[in-house]
C-alpha cells in the first residue's frame, strides 16, 4: 500500500489533488475538513474527472466535472485520447490508400468517411458525373445499412449506460445481421475500405440482394421490439425527458447538426438539400421531433432506422436492375483495377483478373501497376463534399497539389463539432443526466480525435 | 490591394533558380506546361502557382539514371475568378461588399476563387471578424452555421504558409462558400472567430494544436488533441511523420515519411 | 454432474496449481478497457451472438481493482499510455494482458507520432491478437488460448523459477532483425 504511486494528494496550482485507489475516501473528507478552516467556498465544490477509462462515458473521453453536491455547476470535456494521426498519414499514402486510413475514423460509420473522402476526391478529379449508377446505388445501399448499425449502437451503447442492458443484447444482436450483410458485400465487418474514388470496390456478389430482402423483412419485425421496450416505459422516459435540452439556436451556434438538431424540429438533412450519390431519387422522409432533449434524439434515432430500411428496399429494387452494370469509371487511368475472388485458399486476388492482366491485355497490365504503386493524379485545388452521417454533418476537406498523395485531408467530424454541446448540456443539471446527454449526442470517439 | 502581391509573387515563381534546359518545350517554358496537359476549363483564366515538383521516384542526384530526375513540373493552384462570376456568386459576392462597406472599416475586396462548383473568398486576417459577421448576419447572406475551421501548411508558399480555411453554410439559402485566410510562418495570428460562431471554439483549438496558428481573442486556446506539453506541431510539412521502422526477419522497413516513394 | 458417479467414492486427485489455474480461467473477468473498432468488437463478443458469458466472461468490471484480464482493444495515443499504465497498475495480482488488434500489438497502420508502436512499451502483454479489427471468433480462439496459459500457471517457488527461466530465454533470443533465411 505504500508503495502505491497513485495513492497520494499533492498540490496543484488550483487546489489540492486527490487521486483516491479505494479504502482512503476518508483522505478526501479530511482534506476537504482541513480547507474548511481557511478558505470555505473553495472546498465546497468538487471537481471529479470522469474517464477516460470508464464505462459509461462513450469511448475514451474525459469529463472534467465541478460538482456541487449532486450538480454539475461546470463540465468540460478533454479529448484527444484516441488521436491517431490520421489525417497526417494519409499525405504519406496514394489517395486509394487514404480510403484505408479515414475508414477508421469514425468506426462506427466507416462507409459514410470513405464516401465523403471519396466524393471530395472525385470532385477534384471531375468525374463527379462519371460515376455509374450501379456504384452510386450501391454507395447508398451501403451508407443506410451503416446508419442502421449505428443508430443500433447508439441506441444500444446508450441503453447500456443508464443500465437498460437487454436494450444492448437485442441492440447487438440486431447489429449482427447487419455485419453479415457488410461481410457478404465487402468481405470485412468493419472498416472496410470498400468506396473508392470512382466508384465501389468490387460489384455485388450473386445471392447478395435475397440476404438484403431477407434482412428487411427481419428488421421489420425486429424494429418494433425497441420501441415496445423503450418508448412508453417510465424509468426509460424518467431518465431522457428534458434531460440535455438545447434548442435551435444554441445547435446552430454550436454547429450542431444531425439527429440533435433535428430534435429541435428543424428538418435539416444533407441527404435532402444538398444530394449526393442520387439521393434525390429516392422516397424517403426526414424525421423530427420536437422536444429537444434526449428522448426527442432517441425518437429521430428510431425512425431514422425506418426510413433507411425504406432506402434500403429502393436500392435493392435497384440493384435488381443494374445487374452486370460496372461499379467503376470506365476512364481506365482512375478505376482501380484489380478485383478481389473467393478461392481454395481463402479470399485472394482473382483468377481471371490475373489472367486478364498477365495473357490477355498490355494496358490492363500497366494501368494495374502504375495505379497500384503510383496512383492517380489529382488536379490542384481543394474541395468539401459533406455528406449526411448517422451524427451530421460529415465532411472531407481535400487539397491536392497535383500529386499522387492528398496534400492536406482535414475530416469535418460531426462527433468532434457535436461534443461541444457537453458543457451547454450538463451545466446545472445532475452528474447522471451528464451520461444521459453525452449518450443523446452520440459521440464516436475516433472520429472525434482522429 | 492584395492583387497586386500575387502579381509579384507570381513573377518571382515563374523562373525558378535551376530550371533545367530539358524542361523547356519548344514554344512554352517550363512553368506553362500545366498539370496533367488537361486544358484549362472556361472560367478559370489563370493560375496561381505555388512551388515546383521536381523528380519523380524521389531519388537525387546521380544513382537515377531514368532521366525523371530532371523532370520540373509546377504546382498550379486554380487562379482568381473574375467578375461576373455566374449563378448566386455575384449575389453573395455583392451583398458581402455591400455590408463589408457599410461596416465601415477598410475591408479590401476578398480574391475569388471559383473551382469545380465551390468559391473560396481570401480574406486578408485582419478582416476576418468583419467579413465573418457581415456574412452571419446580413439578410442576403445568412450564413449561420459554420462547419470548422481546417488548417493547411503550404511550405512553398512564401509569406503565407499557414492557410486556415472556413467551411460556411447558410441553411436559409442553401449555400456554401469557403474562406480562407494565409498567415506567414513567421507571425502566425489569426483572430479568433469564437464571438462570431461558438463552435469554431474547438475547431481553432485543433487547428492552434496541428499547425500553430494562433488564434487571437480565443478564450482558451490550449492544446486538444496532443498532451498539453507536446512539442512542435505535429500536421505541419516540416514535421516528420514520425514513425519506426518496421522490423522483419533479415530486414527491417524504413516509416513511410523515409521510403523512397512516387513524388 | 456425472462426475461423482464415475469417480472412485467421490474423490478427485489434482494439483493446487490445477484447481487454482482452473479457478482463474473459469472466471476470468475482463476489465473495460475498449479504445476504438477493436472495442466495438470486443462488446460484439460478449453480446448474443457471440457469447462470452459461456466463459464466464460476460461481466467486464468497470473497476481495475476487480478484474483479472486487460483487453487492451484498440489504438493507443501517446496520450492515453500514462492512464493505461495506470490502470494495469491498479489491478491486483495475478492478472493477464490481451493486446487485441494490430494497434495494440504492434502500432498497426499507424506508424506515426501519435500512437504507441505496440502496448508492450507500456505494459507486459501476455497474449498479441493481430487482425483489424479481429473477429469475435479470433477474440475468443486468443482468449481460450490465454485460458490454456492461465491453467497451466504454477505458483509459489515454481512461479518464481519459471518468471526467472522465461526471462533468462527472452533476453537471449535471437532478435526478430538477426534471422537470417527465413522469409516465411
């Protein structure tokens, strides 16, 4: 015990500093006695630190907390934990290779970085219009499956932190038909580095779009069972409603977009003002509520899911359609070349693509080497093609100097722009509503450090 | 006026010291043989040209006998956008003058650039404030969320390194341009856009803790995402990516920042 | 159980060491210690479909001071070392560190300033799991084989002589850097 480096008060510039391990919480009372004899008001108040490592905070984040009794009188947030240096790596590696990188960021909606980096690239490069349909269908395809596994984390992850744990099981359990339905497309269940510029990286495998109908119609019956469990039940409703209000004004001043704003009523959806990938072609509906707190968010939430299923069931009508469509540019100096099979040995390169490039074609063979170890040239300038994630707005800012690397890639996160609100959330209210809001925020901590 | 540093600059870039003979076609220099031979789209007149590629393995001096050694290419940046600038442009561009002027300070006219669909307004630093507000809050413009703030480092581009770019929405009109603003390396402040839009408070924090820009009238500008005593910046060019190598049986691999890679 | 019956008048013969080893890994509690994708992968595991609660494994102790195993799941900043060190401190003994993922065993992609190259700079680690992120069958196949090591741990003096003889044949093995034709 007493050699225990950590079980120790020391002198700050603020105050004094209690690191308590267990068995010593009477050291705090004491220290705090003995302020109480000098100076009171500064020993009243309390200022806990809540994480890093904790389970309810989402993922590696630090709350700073003042605490006067049971209220929180300031909350700050330290982040940065997680900081990864992505953006930074990605001027070292093609901008195909990028795609591998940003994927990570926000890992619970890989494909919403991928299409935002991807959009931003293809802007730049001009071929924008040049995309196939076949790409863009699946693009949506797989962006609306996302936000349903992460609408389900959220929901579940959120469940799990104010210790409704069957909302987690049924909110996991769900999230793996999803994953099987990524691995069956991508061949990953997470961080796939499937959206390329250009297109997608490989077309549909066959059997594929019977699995997505088959998961719509499960999800059909499965959607309900979160709204029979959460929406009416008086501990769920006690702990959301009015908890972490912020109303238009503040979301706009903060930058706040996504489900939160749109909890405020404001129907802001990127997806419906500013389309990519075709979205104006398809029948859907932005959700609102209008209670500003955390119950409205989890609301938007839920029926976010629906209306993905709904686009879900468009693209794969879709799909149905575009079969043997490519799922690359055709200008053969972007389109990534090679494709990946199934084989004895495992998922490997493809046999007849190998046999394309080796016996059947000179160029196909140049265009394979020079873009898998050179890559493509990127004309100069900068773009910002911000896309409608599960949490707002999610935008690249891409600057290409002419390379073949970017110059400078900066991800407008929606979790890093989101998390703001803690403070404006939590100030006079209660160290459990804290958790409650942070959780109505949704933040994803890689994408918030980066 | 701001045009006419550029002009200067322009000058002094479009000879570099060293341009090899080889470079030079028949009738153009060097310096014109622009990026990808793509021909330069209606609209965009000039470029503004901002340091020179030289080489294409990344190998110096002799030991690459392929000749791409002596390649020079420049690095042409799209160029200013002149009047009119079609479609909304020429309203915001207008209203913005228009309220800019009103405000009564000297606020020069922004350069437009006018690239693949987006417009960029550079803005002179100390301006900044002004221009900011004018766009938040004057009917016309009504840009009332701002999406971040992102730093960019450009080492060739002498006198103004440090570019700190504003992504701007106005959700009533539907509209996105950008700002952006060049610092020199030497003297990096920016004024702080915290009174003008809240949520640029943590943007500039990163932007301060990647690149060093400092960020005047912020109430707190501290590090966030390295360790509050982290030395350097670390999104900057001139600081290493900071890898190990890579060791394997027999052989080890240098960090990506080292290996000989495409230029 | 069916074991009484099969024994001869209800007794079994084992070791201290075999019913200790067995104890520890039939309960086996992991601390919380999720960092990023490999995270979401980990609370895969312990969900429905992928049930670690066969193992005895389903609660993860938000509290250092209650948990045996360390499943380091994700990248680790440079920021984020001192409270990992901190935390792997405040475990009592005997505990076990899992490096789940290639972050966490090696640095992974990220060869950079801001991530640790391998938590084994920071804390020892008994058990590497590369993959990005690793499925949760990978998960459980590194975590059953970490089972196998804690049956098989000794105690007392045998502890100590084993600590000494696994140190002495860690610090004189060849260097992965020093092995020569081996391209496999």
């Amino acid at each position: 015990m007493s050699t225990d480096y950590y079980a120790a008060s020391s002198e700050a510039a603020d105050g004094r500093v209690f690191t308590v391990t267990g068995q010593d919480w009477d050291s705090i009372v004491e220290g705090i006695g003995e302020g109480l004899d000098g100076d009171e008001s500064a020993e009243e108040r309390v200022v806990v630190n809540m994480g890093p490592q904790h389970p309810s905070t989402h993922g590696v984040l630090r709350l700073i907390l003042e605490l006067e009794g049971e209220t929180v009188t300031e909350a700050r947030c330290g982040i940065g934990y997680l900081h990864t240096g992505i953006e930074k790596n990605m001027e070292y590696r093609s901008w195909v290779q990028g795609v591998t990188f940003c994927t990570r960021m926000d890992y619970l909606a890989p494909f919403f970085n991928e299409a935002t980096y991807c959009l931003g690239v293809e802007r730049l490069l001009g071929i924008e219009d040049d995309v196939p349909e076949k790409a863009q269908v699946m693009r949506v395809l797989l962006m609306e499956l996302n936000r349903i596994s992460s609408h389900l984390v959220c929901i579940a992850t959120g469940g799990m932190e104010i210790g409704a744990l069957t909302v987690m099981t049924i909110g996991f359990r769900e999230r793996e038909l999803v994953l099987d339905l990524f691995e069956l497309i991508t061949g990953l269940r997470m961080n796939h580095a499937f959206i390329r510029p250009g297109g997608v990286a490989q077309d549909l495998p066959p059997g594929a779009l019977d699995e997505i109908r088959g998961f719509v119609a499960l999800m059909k019956k499965r959607l309900p069972e979160y709204a029979d469990l959460c929406n009416a039940n008086p501990v769920f409703r006690a702990r959301l409603d009015g908890v972490g209000h912020l109303d238009l004004e503040g979301c706009l001043a903060l930058g706040i977009t996504g489900p939160v704003v749109r909890s405020t009523g404001y129907p802001w959806d990127l997806r419906k003002s500013e389309p990519y990938c075709g979205y104006e072609t398809y029948d859907f509906d932005v959700q609102t509520w209008d209670t500003c707190d955390a119950y409205g968010r989890f609301r938007v939430r839920l029926a976010e899911m629906w209306e993905s299923l709904r686009i879900v069931e468009q693209a794969a009508d879709r799909l149905a359609r575009l079969d043997g469509a490519p799922v690359m540019v055709a200008d053969r100096k972007i389109a990534w070349p090679s494709q990946l099979a199934i084989g004895s040995d495992g998922m490997g390169n493809s046999l007849d693509h190998i046999r394309h490039i080796m016996g059947e074609s000179m160029e196909a063979l140049i265009h394979h080497f020079k873009l898998v170890t050179e890559g493509f040239r990127v004309p100069p300038g900068q773009a910002y093609v911000p896309i409608e994630g599960p949490r707002g707005e999610l935008g690249a800012h891409v600057v290409s100097d002419g390379g073949t690397r970017p110059a400078r890639v900066h991800f407008r996160d929606p979790s890093f722009t989101n998390l703001q609100a803690t403070s404006v959330m939590s100030e006079g209210g209660m160290v459990a509503d804290v958790i409650v809001a942070i959780a109505s925020i949704d933040p994803v901590m890689g994408g918030v450090d980066r | 006026m701001s045009e006419g540093k550029r002009d200067d600059r322009r000058e002094e870039k479009r000879d570099p010291a060293g341009t090899p003979e080889v470079g030079k076609g028949p009738e153009q220099p060097a310096a014109e043989q622009a990026h990808e031979n793509l021909p330069t789209p209606a609209g965009e007149r000039t470029v503004r040209q901002v340091g020179v590629r030289r080489g294409m393995f990344g190998v110096r001096g002799t030991g690459d006998t392929s000749g791409y050694g002596g390649l020079t290419q420049s690095i042409a940046f799209p160029g200013d956008a002149q009047r009119p600038y079609g479609g909304w442009y020429d309203d915001v561009a207008d209203a913005l003058e228009v309220a800019t002027r009103g405000a009564g300070l000297d606020v020069a006219a922004p350069r437009v650039v006018i690239h693949r669909g987006e417009i960029t307004f550079h803005v002179r630093p100390d301006d900044l404030p002004v221009v900011a507000r004018a766009l938040r809050d004057d009917e016309r413009l009504r840009f009332e969320l701002c999406s971040g703030v992102s730093g960019v480092h450009y080492p060739d581009d002498a006198g103004a390194e440090l570019h700190a770019v504003y992504h701007l929405l106005s959700m009533s009109h539907n509209r996105r341009i950008r700002l952006e603003v060049a610092v020199p390396d030497a003297d990096p402040r920016i004024p702080s856009l915290v009174p003008v839009y809240p949520t640029c408070d943590w943007h500039e924090r990163e932007t301060y803790d990647m690149f060093g820009i400092r960020f005047e009238g912020h109430p707190a500008l501290t590090r966030i995402l390295m360790p509050d005593d982290w030395p350097g910046h670390p999104q900057r060019k001139d600081y290493p990516l900071g890898g190990i190598p890579v060791e394997y049986k027999g052989g080890s691999v240098p960090p990506p920042d080292q290996r000989r890679s495409y230029n | 159980m069916g074991l009484e019956e099969k024994l001869p008048s209800g007794v079994l013969l084992t070791t201290v060491e075999g019913v200790a080893g067995y104890m520890r890994k039939a309960s086996f509690w992991p601390a919380t210690f999720g960092l990023a994708c490999c995270a979401i992968e980990m609370m895969t595991s312990g969900g429905p479909k992928y049930d670690l609660a066969r193992f005895g494994m389903e609660v993860f102790r938000a509290s250092p001071r209650q948990a045996d195993l360390m499943i380091v799941a994700g990248r680790v900043s440079q920021k984020m070392a001192p409270v990992l060190r901190q935390i792997y401190d405040q475990m009592p003994e005997p505990k076990w560190v899992l490096a789940m993922g290639v972050c966490a065993s090696s640095g992974g992609m990220f060869n950079n300033y801001a991530i640790v190259q391998g938590v084994d700079h920071v804390v020892p680690v008994d058990m590497y799991l590369p993959g990005c992120p690793p499925r949760p069958e990978m998960l459980i196949d590194a975590i059953l084989k970490l089972h196998d090591k804690v049956q098989h741990g000794k105690l007392g003096s045998n502890r100590r002589n084993e600590v000494v003889e696994q140190e002495a044949a860690a610090l004189n093995a060849l260097p992965t850097s020093e092995m020569r034709g081996q391209l496999r």
